[in-house]
C-alpha cells in the first residue's frame, strides 16, 4: 500500500485489493505498518488512536476479515488503553474471519534512526510506547507470530517466537527506501532460514503524502529462505503464495536448529555473566 493519513481512504483501498483475492480459503492477508494512518505526524495519530474493541478503524478491520472470510492481521493502527495515555502503541491486531479480534502485539522495537533520505531523522519513541510481550497466535493452518518492521534486525524475538510456537512469522512493515534497497531481502530471508518459520511481510511503497519513501516489495518466504511472492510494484498490490507448514516439519528435523540452541544456551548465558 501507499497508505494516506486517512483511514476511511485507507479501508477502501485495501477493499479493492480484497476484491482480487484467489477464491481458497483459509487465507491470511497481512496488511503494512500504519496501513490505516501512515504518515499522520504524531499528535493526529493519537487524535485518531482508539482503545481496544472501540473505534472505526478496529470496526472496519473486523467488518473486513468478516465480508471477505479471511484471517487479517490490520497492519498497525494506533491504540491507546486509557483515555489519559499521552502515547500510543503501534498495535498489530489480528482478526479471525468471523470477525473477531483474537490477538494484539505491541511494536517492540521504535525505530529512533538516522537515516540518509529527506526524512533524515526517525524519533518514533517520541509518540509510541515499545511493547513488552512477545505473541503468537493459533490457527487452522499454523501458530503465527508476531513481530513489526523494525523488529525484523532483531534476531532474539523471533527465536523467542519460534520457542513459543511459531510456524508463519508476520511483518507488517514500512521500512525505508534507503534501509529497504540494503537490507529488507537480507534480513527478511535470514529470520525465515534461522528459525524455519514462512515470513510473510507486508510493505508500504511509494512516496507518501508526508514526503516519506517506502521501499515496498513485500514479500512471502518458505523456512528454506526462498522467496514465493513479491510484489514488484510501487502501486498497490498482493503477493501471494500458498503456505503449507506440512513442510517445515522436515527441514526442522534435517537442521534441529531449535535443539542446538538449546544445547548452546548454558554456554551463551555462562558467557554473558562474566
Ligand atoms: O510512521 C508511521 O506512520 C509508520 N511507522 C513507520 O513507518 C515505522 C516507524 S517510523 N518505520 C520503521 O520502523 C522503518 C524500519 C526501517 O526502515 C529499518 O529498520 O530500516
């Protein structure tokens, strides 16, 4: 998506590309970081932020998943848990095709960056709060896990989710242009091979309304690293890919990775004491 400040635009954007979807079902759609409200400087997202259960933008995401059968994963979108919060999390929320919110997980890592393109200087700590659990979520098809763009350089959560279950790890995403065309294949790969898990992540691409650039090309990986679907281009579109996790089983047993961490550990821990 090229997503706008304004979720009502937003929703019926990612109506149309809901339209286009292959008829299968169960399906999983993961939408981009901030899908509903990219771009919106800091004091509108938290004019727009709701608390959980309560507000258009929930309402909408839950209408969706209900109209067009599907698990959704709404992106981010701005929650609050109290009225008085001066902060917001960047809250990635996943609806079950009925309709209901069955899991929220809180953006860990803020992305407080330096990079080199016009926006220069990235300070999301100023109007977010880092979330502190890690999350998974069952499903008919695979356990997913949790995670959001920036979360992706940070290899210790997704072991932690893989520890807790997970099989299809979740990205919603809006990395960079210039962070993007370095890192995103690289790092997206990586956390799929590591931990043997799919990786379907979302993207915003294209230049925002703010100025921002995106590097877009969201991707569906397998837990060998191979890339299944991409979307190749800057308007808005879906990657998709059919996810078995059948096959994980056996790519987990010829590389017990999980166990061999296990067997490393006391040896890590023993290491950092010192
Ligand atoms: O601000 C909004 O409206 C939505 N949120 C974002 O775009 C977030 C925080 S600024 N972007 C990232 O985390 C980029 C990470 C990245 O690019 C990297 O790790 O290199």
């Amino acid at each position: 998506m090229t997503s706008s400040p304004h979720p009502q635009q937003n929703l019926q954007e990612i109506e149309q590309q809901l339209k286009t979807l292959p008829d299968f079902r169960p399906q999983l759609v993961v939408l981009p970081e901030a899908s509903l409200c990219f771009g919106a400087g800091d004091k509108r997202q938290r004019e727009l932020a709701e608390l959980p259960g309560d507000g258009p933008m929930q309402q909408g995401l839950a209408e969706l998943a209900k109209r067009y059968n599907i698990w959704l994963v709404g992106g981010t979108i701005p929650l609050i848990d109290s009225p008085e919060d001066k902060k917001f999390s960047a809250a990635s929320l996943v609806f079950n095709p009925q309709g209901a919110c069955v899991a929220r997980y809180n953006k860990m890592h803020l992305f407080d960056v330096d990079v080199a393109d016009n926006t220069k200087s990235y300070r999301e700590s100023n109007w977010t709060d880092a979330g502190d659990a890690v999350v998974t979520v069952p499903t008919e098809f695979g356990t997913l896990g949790l995670a959001v763009c920036y979360d992706v350089r940070f290899a210790e959560l997704f072991r932690a989710l893989r520890t807790a279950g997970a099989d299809i790890l979740v990205l919603p995403s809006a990395f960079t242009q210039v962070t993007g065309q370095a890192h995103w294949h690289v790092l997206t790969r990586a956390r799929a091979i590591e931990q043997q898990c799919f990786v379907v992540a979302s993207a915003q691409a294209g230049e925002h309304d703010n100025g921002r650039q995106t590097y877009g090309h969201a991707l569906v990986i397998d837990g060998w690293g191979r890339i299944l679907a991409e979307t190749e281009t800057m308007q808005p579109s879906i990657a998709t890919a059919l996810v078995d996790t059948a096959s994980l089983h056996k790519i987990r047993q010829d590389i017990p990775v999980a166990e061999h961490f296990n067997r490393s550990k006391k040896v890590l821990h023993a290491s950092t004491e010192r």
